[in-house]
C-alpha cells in the first residue's frame, strides 16, 4: 500500500500511540550455512516475548533482488513507495543536520576515504571512521574551495567520516552519478550527467573533487574523499498531512534525522546511547502519538563484518526494550530498514523479520524473533510500504473504504 491519497482519505485524528522501531541493518545471515544469523544468536528475551505475543513475517524493503541505500529504506517504512520517490542522500544528510536547503541548491553527502598516492586506487572507503573533530577540521580545510558561477559553497560535517557539500546558484541540476565505487581497490569515479542541463553541474562538482583532493594530498588516512546522492530537495508531502499523526523522530545520526524531518516528523533531540533514545521517548511520550525510534549500530556492525559486534548491539537493545513497553504503546512494529548481514559487510536484499504488536492482531506461532522464525509468521511476506497502513488500522486510525 503506497496509495498516499487514499491514506489522506482514510487517516482519522484520534490519540491511540504507535512505536516504530528500526533496527538499522538488523537482517543478517549465517557464517555457516548450519549457523544462526546475527539476530537469531542474539539473546534476546524481551524480543522474543513480545514476538509470542505479535503477528510476524519477513517483509521486502523495495523489491526482490534490490538492494536498498538507508533513505529508500527509510521512506518505505514511512509508507512511501521509493519506486515513486527518490531520494538523494545529501538532501538527507544536509537536513539530518539542521542545514537550511533551499529548492534550487544541489546537495551531497561526502565521505572522506584513503587512497593510495601510488595507484590512486581506494583502500578505506571510510577513511578509518575518523573521528568527527578531525573530519570538522577537514571541512574547514575545504571551504576554501571556490567555483565560476557558483554563488555560494556549503561543506559542513556530520560525523566521523561524512560530510555534506552543497551548492548553491542558478541553473544548477540533479541527475548525477556518484563517485563511491563501493568497494575497494578501485579508483573513484567521474561524476557523470544523467540528462543533458546536468552537464554542468557534472563539471563542477568534478572541478571541486580536483581541488578536494589536492587539498586533502597531505592528510591521513582521510587524504580523498568521494560524493554519494547528489539531489535536490524533492518537497515531499508530510506524514502529518496524509496521516493525521503528531510524528516524534528519536535517532542519533543525522541521515536518520533528515529523513524523518523530510517526512514531515518533528526532530526530538537525544543523547548518543540507546539508553538516552528511551529517556527521550519517554521525555516527549504525551506529546506525540507517532514515534520513530532509531537504532544505528547494528547497521555498523554489519558493515564492519563483526558477527560478534552485532549481535551485541541487538542484545543492548532487547535490554532496553522492556522501559520502551512499559510505556504501553497501542501498536509497535519492530524491523529494519535492510539487511547488512556481517557475512556480506555491506547493505544486502534480503528480506528482513518485523513484528507487529496490537490487541487486535490474530497471534501466529512465531516464538523467537529471527529470520527463520519470522518466515513462518502470519503476516507472510509484505513489503515495507505496508507497515503503516497496518499500524494506523490497528490503532484505529482508518476509517472504512466505501460504502
């Protein structure tokens, strides 16, 4: 269900709460074909409960055999079809961080990354996951940069490793190509136009790479740097409006933040732990009755190829799970936004185990919350777009199609 008219026509007010919970990353797979996966490994008690008391099923981000980035991902389980709306990570990025974009700027998101002066092949494609302060003074370094026919260049930092560029002047485009190989020993790429008015635009952003990358020549081990997602704000309509919900967004990175803030959800500001997300849920609890409750390190973990890592990161959440529930939400969904198994160490298209916890659902037989079990559950297989026309019926906040 991606029909957004349809949602504004059905959406009633009301005060029933619903919990997302994403657990970034969460799918994964075994290290052993015999093996368990990260999240089947994990003792997780308070998952496992709420599981036997859920409707489950393992659920597709976009769509079979697609590996999704984390804004399509994201979109998806906001009730977006990503097929309809694309998203540029630096429009996500430069919003994550409270940047004002305005409609005709171009934004990317920066990665700062290690490249062998000798090959010029890429050996770190994250730079080492550099400290913030060191990629802050980085960015610093760069602005010096400047471009004919560019009123105004923007490189802020994020965290660790990433940054946002954006420019800002007439007749600038999106349709670019990105510079990320996404793999290593390999040598960053062009950026290329997309459609003919993106030329430009291409050589520009390509003029600056040059430059960037003089400038970072000394640097180590962030002596390069590639761009991902170059967009414009696309003005998407926002949950509130479709929904009729009063939307809360809880996450610690600010890609996550500028998704939600895309959406149209409220930014509620939190501490670094998942110990300190609760603390904010529970701070705004009366003041919203939609949260978006984000977990991110399980998606590091996953990337980093650390088994062991991740499956700690989901037992620090299941932990913290039991003061989430406390709170008494009408609905909770828990998923992720795509799989990164550690096997794989990196985003995957495998379906992903959720969960959905209402006092209206018909219970399955699904008594662990894994991939494995979840395939068995009674929501079969869905897609992502699904979860919140799901969410918003069990907290009786649709109203009845026709007649």
């Amino acid at each position: 269900m991606a029909d957004l008219n349809l949602m504004r026509e059905l959406a009633i007010e009301g005060t029933t709460k619903i919990v997302l919970i994403v657990l970034d990353g969460v799918g994964g797979l075994p290290m052993t074909p015999d093996g368990p996966t990260e999240l089947e490994a994990a003792h997780t008690p308070h998952l496992d409960a709420l599981a036997a008391r859920s409707i489950c099923g393992m659920s597709t981000a976009v769509a079979p055999g697609i590996t999704p980035g984390s804004g399509p991902g994201h979109l998806s389980l906001f009730g977006y079809d990503p097929l309809q709306h694309e998203i540029g990570r630096g429009v996500l990025e430069a919003l994550g961080i409270g940047f004002d974009l305005q409609p005709n700027d171009v934004a990317a998101r920066g990665n700062f990354c290690t490249i062998d002066p000798d090959t010029g092949l890429i050996t770190d494609r994250r730079a080492g996951r550099i400290p913030t302060e060191v990629g802050a003074r980085l960015c610093e370094k760069l602005r010096q940069i400047r471009l004919p026919g560019v009123e105004r260049i923007f490189v802020e930092p994020v965290k660790e490793y990433r940054f946002v560029l954006v420019l800002r002047g007439e007749e600038l485009y999106d349709g670019l190509t990105e510079t990320d190989p996404q793999q290593t020993d390999k040598p960053p790429l062009p950026v290329e136009p997309l459609r003919p008015e993106a030329a430009r635009t291409a050589e520009l952003l390509n003029q600056w790479l040059d430059e960037a990358r003089k400038l970072l020549a000394d640097e180590h081990p962030a002596n390069g740097c590639n761009l991902r997602g170059i967009a414009k704000d696309p003005g998407l309509p926002g949950m509130p409006e479709i929904y009729k919900l009063r939307c809360g967004a809880i996450a610690t990175y600010p890609m996550y933040r500028g998704v939600a803030k895309l959406a149209g959800m409220d930014i509620l500001a939190t501490g670094e732990t998942i110990e300190d997300e609760v603390g904010t849920l529970k701070q705004h609890w009366a003041d919203y009755d939609f949260f978006f409750f984000h977990v991110k390190k399980t998606d590091s973990r996953g990337e980093d190829g650390d088994f062991e890592g991740k499956i700690a990161v989901i037992e620090h959440f299941d932990a913290a799970l039991s003061d989430i529930l406390a709170l008494k939400p009408d609905v909770i969904v828990v998923s992720g936004d795509h799989s990164t198994p550690a096997l794989w160490k990196a985003h995957s298209w495998h379906e992903l185990p959720v969960l959905l916890s209402s006092p209206y659902i018909r219970r399955d037989n699904v008594t662990q919350f894994g991939e494995r079990p979840c395939m068995a559950g009674g929501l079969g297989h869905i897609r992502h777009v699904d979860f919140l026309p799901l969410a918003m019926a069990h907290a009786g906040r649709l109203a009845k199609f026709g007649a």
